[in-house]
C-alpha cells in the first residue's frame, strides 16, 4: 500500500481497537455535512436507471469497509487468496445486507486488501467486521503481520460500465464471482478543507466519472467520504492494470487542468487483481 513506496497504516479490526476509519451516519449525513457552513450547493444524488451491486448509482448511501493488511515475506498471497475464496467469502455473503465483496493481493507490495459493501454500518459492516477479526484469528494469522488498517465510510459516488453486473446468488458467486481477474484499484486521500465534501463529490461525479467511463476495460468505480475528517477512499475496478494506470493519468490531468485542489498529499494506494468475489442476488 503505497504512493511511492510501501506506507503502513496500523488499526485494529475488532470493535476494541482503534481504527483508521470513515464513519458516517448515512448517506444524508454525508450531504448534510459537506454543505454546512458553506453556500455552495450540496450533492444532489440521482438514482441511475442501471444500478447494480458492482458500482452502479445505485450504490450511493451504501456502507463501504476496506480491510489492507502485510502478507508476511516467507507467506504466499496466492494461498492466503485460495483460504479467502474458500472460507472467508461464504461469510461474508452471509452478512445482513451484504451487496458486494472483493479481494485481491500484490506480491510485489505484499499488501493483502478486500472492499465489502454493505447496506448499512449498523448490521452489515459491523457484523463483517465481528467476522473479519474471528476468521482472522483462525485462518489469517499465519499469513499476516501486524494490525489490518479498517477503513469505512458512506459511497457518496458511484458508477459502473453497462456491462458490469454479475448476475445469481452470493453462495453461486462465492467461489470466484464475475469480477475474478479483474484489477482494482484503492486509493486513500487526505482532504483539503477548504473544499467542503459535498461539493468534492459531485465535481467528481460530474467531472471526473464521464472521463473513467470512457477508458478501456472499466468496469466500476465509487468513492466515499468522512463528514468529520473529510478523509476520503475511491476505488476503481478495470479489466487490467492498463486501465488502473489509465484512471491514474486521467485523474491527475483533470485535477491539474481545473485546478482543483481537492486533496492533500500524495494518496496511499493500494491496488492488485482481483482474487476472490461475489456479490448479491439483485
């Protein structure tokens, strides 16, 4: 997980222990928020005609947890990979309001990460939490080092390529999932406060997303953002690295051409192929 080089980030992953997170109160929060104090218009949001669990409008005001843990030097990621399609997935599919899970790993970092989306924080991601530290007491210690970074928040925008929703069941996707092979890409930015969120969110929406549509092999892309830190996650998912790459290059021209200073910093990154999903019947 890195902007030029690894970047740890240490957070427990049980309710106990401390968290790197994005905490918000829903998807009302995030607009409500984000205008306060501020003339500018918040973030109108419109559902979209086509709205799968894989990145469609449809997403937005849904619970987002992103769980980046260190794949131990002498472990192998593609078998910490085989123990998540196996094991950790079915639970996952078995969360209340479970919409969508991927995971993924970078031999090259050694970062081990998964997305899960939820429909709320309540019973879905704290339950996915409660499950993710139990299973990791059992199945992934061996493989890990450290604390998980867990890192949450409410999708504040959303979109997919027309062609990215998996159809049947979570328990028929479980094992691979539509989205197996695919390559996402996580990115953790720090926020300029001077740009309030609401506002952030719909620049992008109106901005940047017509552009990550166009570039070959898209398949979904969301973002999220906390109304207290302002701290913000987008994760873009594309056929290949290329595209991954692509998204970059295209994100940064387009920041650099309006002259929008959104963020802060350089953003940690996260990102690899996709080794295990599924996601909820529609």
């Amino acid at each position: 997980m890195s902007s030029n080089g690894p970047v740890r980030m240490d957070a427990a992953m049980s309710e106990t222990t401390r968290r790197v997170a994005l905490k918000l109160a829903g998807g009302a929060a995030l607009l409500a928020f984000a205008g306060a104090g501020s003339g500018r218009a918040a973030l109108a949001q419109e559902a979209s005609p086509v709205a799968s669990p894989a990145g469609g409008n449809g997403l937005n005001g849904k619970y987002v947890v992103i769980r980046i843990r260190t794949v131990k030097p002498d472990r192998s990621a593609d078998e910490l990979m085989a123990l998540i399609r196996d094991e950790f997935v079915p639970l996952m599919v078995d969360v209340p309001g479970f919409i969508w899970y991927v995971a993924g790993a970078n031999p090259e970092t050694r970062d081990q990460f998964s997305v899960g989306v939820f429909e709320d924080e309540e019973a879905g991601a704290a339950e996915s939490n409660r499950r993710a530290a139990e299973w990791g007491e059992q199945g992934a210690a061996d493989f890990v080092e450290g604390e998980p970074a867990v890192y949450e928040g409410v999708i504040g925008v959303a979109a997919e390529s027309s062609g990215a929703a998996v159809t049947g069941s979570p328990q028929a996707l479980a094992p691979s999932g539509g989205l197996v092979g695919k390559y996402v890409l996580i990115r953790l930015r720090q926020p300029n406060p001077e740009w309030p969120v609401a506002e952030v969110m719909q620049r992008i929406r109106e901005g940047y997303v017509p552009l990550v549509r166009e570039i070959p092999g898209f398949v979904s892309y969301f973002g999220s953002a906390d109304p207290v830190s302002g701290g913000q996650a987008y994760v873009g998912v594309f056929d290949d690295k290329a595209g991954a790459d692509e998204s970059t290059r295209v994100a940064g021209e387009w920041l650099r051409e309006n002259s929008y200073s959104f963020f802060e910093g350089d953003p940690t990154v996260a990102e690899g192929v996709i080794g295990a999903a599924a996601e909820a019947a529609e």
